[in-house]
C-alpha cells in the first residue's frame, strides 16, 4: 500500500506544477484539465482550462493536485510534506527552492535526529521538512 497525498490549488494548480518542476525535479505523469472532460460531462463554468486532475513523481514518491472546485481558497494546515534528501547538498539545494517565494519556517540545522533539518512553506501555502537521515 502507498499514501499519495492530494492537493487543490484552487486556481494555482498550473503555476505549482512548474514550481514544483523546477524546485522539486518533479515529472509530470499525467495533466488533465477541465475541458479534457469528455463531451457528455460540463465542466464548472469558467474552469475550462484550469487543472481537473495531475499526477507528478516526485523522486520515488507520487504527489497529486488539481485547481479543485473549492472557491474559499487553498488552505494547508496541520500536516506537513516531508521530503528525505540523501545528503546536506541536496538538502539546501530542495530547501532553497522551496524557499524562494515562500517562508522560511525552521532554518536548515543539526538537530539530535538529522545532521540537517528544517522546515519551509512554499510560495502556494504548503509546508516541508527537509530532512536528511543519519
């Protein structure tokens, strides 16, 4: 069994995908948008070219998001992405990606359990740990 989370973006959905692209190395496994519906289904009025459902791999791990149909706005609280890098370099470098936008929420440090830890939320609202194992 796998645990895939998925995000809405509430209308952002395009623009995290080619954050993520870059910041993350993220591929993009499939990409359907509201006007891929097939023609006996409507998709919501003015949603037409926004993201219906995507599927990016993100290293060995599945992250999947849409725009969503909400109209209150994304909001991603209480939980966090974790994220294991294999070494400080590539730490700093996810880190600082994730970073540039967004909001630095614990700087990359030694802690008692990682020689390299911290924690971000990125441009959309989405918190990470960066954390490398010993």
């Amino acid at each position: 069994m796998q645990l895939q989370p998925y995000l809405s973006y509430n209308g952002r959905c395009e623009a995290a995908i080619t954050f993520y692209r870059e910041a993350l190395d993220a591929k993009v496994e499939m990409l359907l948008h509201f006007k891929d519906m097939p023609e006996s289904e409507t998709p919501p009025p003015g949603a037409e070219d926004k993201v219906m459902h995507a599927t990016l791999q993100i290293g060995e791990s599945i992250l999947m998001v849409s725009d969503g149909c909400n109209h209150d706005g994304p909001t991603f609280e209480g939980f966090s992405l974790s994220l294991v890098p294999a070494d400080e370099a590539e730490a700093t470098r996810l880190f600082n990606a994730l970073a540039d936008g967004g909001e630095v929420q614990m700087p990359l440090a030694k802690t008692f359990w990682s020689p390299c830890f911290g924690m971000v939320k990125d441009r959309f609202g989405v918190s990470w740990m960066i954390n490398v194992g010993e």
